[in-house]
C-alpha cells in the first residue's frame, strides 16, 4: 500500500485541519504525515556487518540497529509532532506546534542520494527544545507542511511568537 504525499495529504484535510472545541481550543485528529526513520542511517553498520559476518557480533549489532531504526516513527498532528522510539521499551516524546520556533533541513550525503533528509526542530519545549527528525523522506516538503501547520495550530489558539 502506498502513502499519499505529505502535500496531496495536507490538501485533502486542508478543509477540517482545526475543529472547534468548547473550551476554545481545537481538537486533535488523526496523524498528518507519519514516517520511520530511513535505514539509511545504518548504512555503514550494514555494510561493516556482512564484511565481518563471521565475527557474529557485528552481525547481532547490525540487527539490533535494524530493529531501532525500524521501531523509530515520527507522527504529525494538526496539535503536536510526535517521536516515537523504542524496540521492548518505548519512549514517546512531543512537542505542541504552538511552541515550534524554528525549522532547518540538512542531511547527509547517503541520505540525499536516496530522497531523504534530516529536520531540525527549535521549540520552547522545557523537557526537548531541540527535536531532530533523521532521515524522513522528502524532508522539504515535509518541512513545508510541519511550517503550515505550526501557522494554523498557532492562529487556531490565537498564538504569537515573541523574540527577546
């Protein structure tokens, strides 16, 4: 099954991104944009792994990576952005849009050969100012929609940016 992109995605929920709430908010609805991270991050393991399959150890590592990078999810709400990490014990961490302040994309070059890319999110988040989304597909465009969104859930709540 194929996702639709984030953008042809954010086109079709463009309409119903905010739904009033009674106490003056907005409510949440389901995800946005949602990726794991790319394995392209393990390249290099993957590739020292078959060199030295026969030391097992590197071989029982590789896996080990495999399986966190595959359990490493990011979600977007109309509310918050979502990290989701973890292979038996897992750790979720969030930050409200409202508080977003900055976004940058970098990446490395692995991960611009095959489309993807890292996002670097500033917030006013106490517990994780700073979240990096590693290897998402397409990170631009994904940027782009992350940025819109901040801006809706922003004017939903009736939220400005002040820098001192």
């Amino acid at each position: 099954m194929t996702t639709p992109s984030p953008v042809a995605h954010a086109a079709v929920i463009q309409d119903d991104i905010n739904l009033p709430r009674a106490n003056g908010g907005t409510e949440e609805i389901s995800e946005l944009w949602s990726a794991s991270e790319g394995q392209v991050t393990n390249a290099h393991i993957f590739l020292l792994a078959v060199l030295t399959f026969w030391l097992v150890l590197p071989v029982f590592y590789a896996l080990y990576r495999y399986l966190r990078t595959a359990n490493h999810r990011y979600t977007l709400t109309n509310q918050r952005l979502v990290e989701q990490s973890g292979i038996f014990v897992k750790q979720v961490e969030s930050v409200e849009l409202y508080r977003v302040k900055d976004l940058s994309v970098s990446g490395t070059l692995a991960q611009t050969m095959v489309g993807r890319g890292r996002i670097i999110v500033q917030s006013t988040d106490t517990t994780s100012p700073t979240l990096l989304l590693n290897a998402v597909p397409d990170p631009l465009v994904v940027s782009h929609l992350v940025r819109e969104t901040v801006e809706r859930c922003r004017a939903a709540r009736g939220v400005r940016a002040f820098d001192f």
